[in-house]
C-alpha cells in the first residue's frame, strides 16, 4: 500500500476493540503513528499528550457513553485547525446530516481498501469561512460599521462591529439576503430576535436592536466581556479546578435559566462562551422560540463537557470534568450540582487558611490542646476525644423541637419552632428516610436531578457534631443548627415531621412581636444580644457574643423574641414557604429568606430585609430553616 503520510498522528476511536485493533494496523501500514481510543474522553486525554498534535481523526459517529464524533471534532479543532476527518459508522445516522456538515461516514459494511482510500481523502474537520465576507470591514449597517467577520453559518453571518454613535462594541448578526427573501426563512429569524429580546439575565449576552437595511435583516447584541473559550484554547492556557467550576457553574445556570422559561437553545460551542479576567462566564443569547421537539438536555450537557476536556489542567481539573460526564445531568442538574462543589471549594478555602495563618480558634477547654493539629489529624483526633470527653452522642443533652402558639392577628392563628432545627433532629429525618421513600414529603416542584436531601459535607459535619468537637476549625455539636440545605431539603423535612415552612408574614411576625420591634429584644441595636457578624474575625473572632460561627440554636439567650422565639435576629438565615419575583433576574420566582447570620453585622433592618436567592438549589454555610405549623385545639 502506498503510504499516505510519514509518521503523523491519527487519532483512532471506535467502542468495538476489534475493529479498532484491525483499523488501526491498517492506518499504521500506511505510515501512521496511530493512538487508540474506546470513546472521546478517553481520546481527547490522549490527544492532549501528543507534542505535535493530531493530523488525522477517525471516528465512529455514535460513541459510547452518549458522546458523538462531531463533538469530539469540535473539542479536538482549536488546538488542532488543521485537523482532517474521517467518520465511520455502524448506525443509520438520518437526523444528523447538520452536525455532519457534509462529510459523509463509511458504513460499517466497507472494505479494507475502501477504509484506506476514505482516510486518504478525509477533508479538514473545520468548516471554512467563505473566502470574501458578505460585508467587507467599514461597511455600515443603520448605526453600526463592520469590523471583521467572526463565524458564518448556513443563512447567517456574525460580524464584530462597532455602534458608532457611542462607540460600543457589538455582535452583528446579517440575515443573507438569499434567505431574506424567503419568507419562512425571514419568519424563523424574525422568530429568534423576538425570543432573544425576551430574556435577561446577568449572564447571557443581551440584545440591544434589530432593524432593516435594505435587503439586510440583522439584529445586534453584546459581545460579552472577555475571552471566548475558543481563543482560550487557542492560546494554550488552561482552566484550574476551581475556576472550570465557576465557568461551568455560570454556563449551566444561564442555560437552565432559558430553559426554565420554556425557550429551546442550539448547542453551545467554545465560541459562545466568555470568560473574563475574574473567570466569570458569560454567554451569547442562544435560545430561541419553544420547539415541538425539545433538545436532548442530557446529551448536550455531555457534549459541552467534552469541548472543555482540552481546555482544562491535568490532574484535578480533568478528573472533576470527568466526575461530571458520569453523572448523566441535564443543565439544571448540572448547575445543582456545581453549586454544591462551590460551596465545597467555599469551605475547604476557610479551613486551609485557618490552617495556614494560625488562626486562634475559640474551643472549648476539653479540647483546647488539640487546636494546633490540622486537617484529617484534627478530625480524627476530635472524633477519639469525642468519647473521653463526654461530647458524645449519647451524653449531649439535645434540644428538642418546641412549638410556640402565635395568636390571630390579621393573619390566623399559628404555631412556630422556638428554635432553629438542629443538626440532631435532622440527622433523624435522614435517617427516616434509609427506610422510607422520600417522594411522598417532597415539593411537587422539586428538580428530578434532585435525588438526595444530605446537605453537602454532612457525613464529615455530622461525625464532628456527635462529638461536640471542630468542623471547619469552628466548634459544632449535634444543637447547631443544620446548614447548608436548599428550600427542597427544608420542605421535605417539614412535611416529614407534619408541619410546614413559615410564610414570612408568619416568621416576621413571630421575630417582630405585636409592637413592630426593630430586633426582637427593643428598638435599640446590641451588637452582643445575637450571633451577628459585627465580631466575625479569623482571630479572636466571637468577642461580642461568643461566637464565631453558628452557635446552639438556644444561645445566645438574649435572641428572644417577645414571644420567647429564639435566633430569630442573628444565627442562621431562614428559608420560608413564600415564593416572590427575583428584583434583579425578572421572571424568576423564589422563596424568599429572612433573617440576619452570623457572618452579616447587625442592622436595623435584619428582622425585615428579604434575600431572594437565585434558586431554591441554593445552599450556603448560613442558610437554615425552622417549621410553623397550625394552632392546637
């Protein structure tokens, strides 16, 4: 056989060893260095290790694992442009002729000779930009003047342009005049202006205006700040661990947004994403009007996950993206579950500089001489001394849940928890639930992604609780209050122990009492009456009332209400059951928070600001909850 290149890389990926074992000898007849691989995540871990990069891919188009090979193009193509193609396929592939972009697969059924002779005239992967853009660099639409051509694509072309009236930089999008003179075509891109108009949100690329000239349509819309993803990668940097999982967190957020709000989206490549000099992400607007047939959220996220592969570090970085491709998550799944890694990262941040800087850490004196040791040390050493000191499970004497008659006023009579629910009584739910089935007390909305009430770290913060001793070098018992649970996991609890959240006329009522108090104990401000962050510090921190970071959920005593309900003021914040519009993400309903914490100075608005997180997903080291219920008879 004639050789068709001296020793270049051909990257060889097909599920069936056999057929690759016998693929690749003949690639490697014809001169081929040949690396082999099962399916794409394997194949772009070895493609990164080849110094000279990869002339040649030949892959299957449907992989294992719910990847495809054009998604392993397109991850493989900015730091390999002159990257050919060859598909091969054992599938009918009807439905995918976009994605393929006109390279047509080798059926399964193919000579030896008829594999060579399609890997001897595999095109270049990257499909080129015509030679001469539609619109040359100064020419001018209504108010803006193109600068230079970004991407085209089938009936449209994108243009960095300048809106010269006040000199901002924009995105314009051309509608060809071929297409706009087709009145379907004119309607489907009259249709996604409509659809883009109609999202906002801090992260996706707004749209500023869409006009005529002439036989041009086009619309224009911000280019985001930063650094698209596709000149990341082309510039040989790479993302840490931490900062793929803030872009990813950003990204799926963003997505799950439009989604939530009924829009289908096209797929995300590298080239929509951007990220800034803060690793904050940003997105073009990518959605468009409701589909019949919706997008299949699973594998697109798969996908998405499969560009980044080369952009992100060896080592940790990659095996988290890898972690990810396991999970078989949908977007807002995906941005559930980053949000719990954040808060994860978040945590091990506060530990690792309590552990680097010294810090002075206010332990109680049973377990003062073991300050000094860090990490599993310490949490081994705690956990030993849980059983010699008597802060064990057994001898804590444990708050128990108490209810507190509120009497009608204009709204009905109510009970409220006294206290904040302990970390004691939630480990009772989680283990309710090793034998019961959870559906019957959770929220008719809560996200099928969501398959677990275990707040994040719990078997780590649960083992230092039972033995009174340090978690995240703060003390902790089992009369903490639980942390860290989403509006989901608080809703079920409730329901489980045959009560309910508060709405927040209750909970403001309840902290408030019938004279409209500015904190629950008067109308004067006391730094030292609640848990309030005014003395959080990383050293000697807690000097005004005694702690640092949460404290039992009956102390300090002078967090009373005046009708004897505690932490109402300082502590934890509080999920109730009252849903509002988000004030900066329109369309967004929420449940609304209330309550100051420990990390928050004290202010005379504590007992009535209103948080409204992003979603009911959102979970943080200060967020906790307590239960209502209606009045005995």
């Amino acid at each position: 056989m004639e050789s068709v290149t001296a020793q270049k890389i051909a990257l060889l990926v097909d599920g069936e060893a056999t057929a690759r074992s016998h693929r690749a000898a003949l690639l490697k007849s014809c001169g081929f260095n040949v690396v082999e691989a099962a399916g794409a995540q394997e194949a772009l871990a070895k493609s990164a290790r080849q110094d000279g990069g990869v002339q040649l891919l030949v892959t299957e188009v449907i992989l294992p694992g719910g990847s495809f090979g054009f998604d392993l193009r397109d991850a493989l193509l900015p730091r390999n442009p002159d990257l050919k193609i060859a598909y091969t396929t054992r599938f009918d592939l009807s439905g995918y002729e976009q994605a393929l972009e006109g390279h047509q697969p080798l059926p399964v059924t193919a000579t030896d000779d008829e594999f060579i002779k399609h890997c001897q005239s595999a095109p270049e992967a990257g499909a080129p930009l015509p030679a001469k853009p539609l619109l040359e660099p100064g020419t001018t639409l209504g108010h803006y003047q193109v600068l230079h051509l970004l991407y085209a694509e089938t009936e449209t072309e994108t243009y960095q342009a300048l809106q010269y009236t006040v000199q901002r930089p924009v995105a314009l999008v051309v509608l060809k005049p071929q297409f706009g003179s087709n009145p379907e075509s004119l309607a489907s891109f009259k249709n996604r202006e409509q659809a883009k108009a109609q999202i906002t949100h801090p992260r996706i690329a707004p749209l500023y205006e869409a006009g005529q000239v002439g036989e041009w349509y086009y619309y224009t819309r911000e280019q985001p700040p930063g650094m698209s993803l596709e000149d990341f990668a082309k510039s040989g940097k790479t993302l840490s661990e931490r900062n793929l999982t803030d872009v990813l967190y950003r990204v799926a957020e963003a997505v799950a947004f439009g989604i939530e709000r009924g829009y289908d989206y096209r797929p995300l490549a590298l080239r929509d994403v951007f990220v800034d000099a803060e690793s904050q992400a940003s997105i073009v607007n990518v959605f468009r009007p409701h589909a019949s047939n919706p997008r299949d959220q699973k594998a697109d996220v798969q996908a998405f996950l499969l560009l980044l592969l080369p952009l992100t570090s060896p080592g940790k970085a990659r095996g988290h993206l890898s972690d990810l491709a396991g999970q078989d998550l949908d977007w807002q799944g995906l941005a559930a579950v980053l949000s719990e890694v954040r808060a994860d990262m978040s945590d091990r941040s506060l530990l690792q500089r309590a552990e680097g800087e010294d810090i002075a850490l206010p332990v109680s004196p049973a377990i003062r001489w073991i300050a000094g040791l860090t990490g599993c040390a310490l949490m081994v050493a705690v956990a030993f001394l849980g059983g010699l000191t008597g802060d064990n499970l057994s001898e804590q004497k444990l708050i128990k849940e108490d209810y507190v008659a509120i009497p009608a006023t204009d709204i009905p009579a109510y009970r409220i928890s006294k206290y904040e629910v302990t970390i004691g009584q939630y480990a009772e739910f989680l283990q309710a639930l090793e034998k019961l089935p959870a559906k019957p007390f959770e929220h008719k909305d809560q996200p099928a992604t969501k398959t677990s009430h275990k707040p994040p770290q719990w078997d780590e913060s649960y083992a230092a609780a039972k033995t009174g001793g340090l978690f995240n070098g703060e003390p902790i018992s089992l009369n903490h209050p639980v942390t860290r649970v989403d509006f989901w996991d608080a809703w079920a609890y409730a329901r489980w122990r045959k009560a309910r959240l508060p709405t927040e006329q209750e909970w403001e009522y309840a902290a408030r009492g019938p004279k409209n108090l500015r904190y629950p104990w008067g109308n004067e401000p006391k730094a030292t009456d609640a848990n309030f962050g005014d003395d959080r510090r990383d050293v000697d921190g807690g000097v005004l009332d005694g702690y640092n970071s949460t404290a039992p959920v009956d102390q300090p005593a002078t967090d009373k209400s005046p009708f004897g309900i505690m932490g109402m003021a300082g502590n934890v914040q509080e999920w109730t059951s009252s849903m509002a519009p988000h004030p900066e993400l329109p369309g967004v309903i929420v449940p609304v928070v209330r309550g100051g914490y420990f990390g928050e100075k004290s202010t005379a608005s504590v007992l009535t600001y209103r948080y409204f997180p992003n979603t009911p997903s959102e979970t943080g080291l200060a967020r906790g909850f307590r239960t209502a219920d209606e009045p005995v008879d």
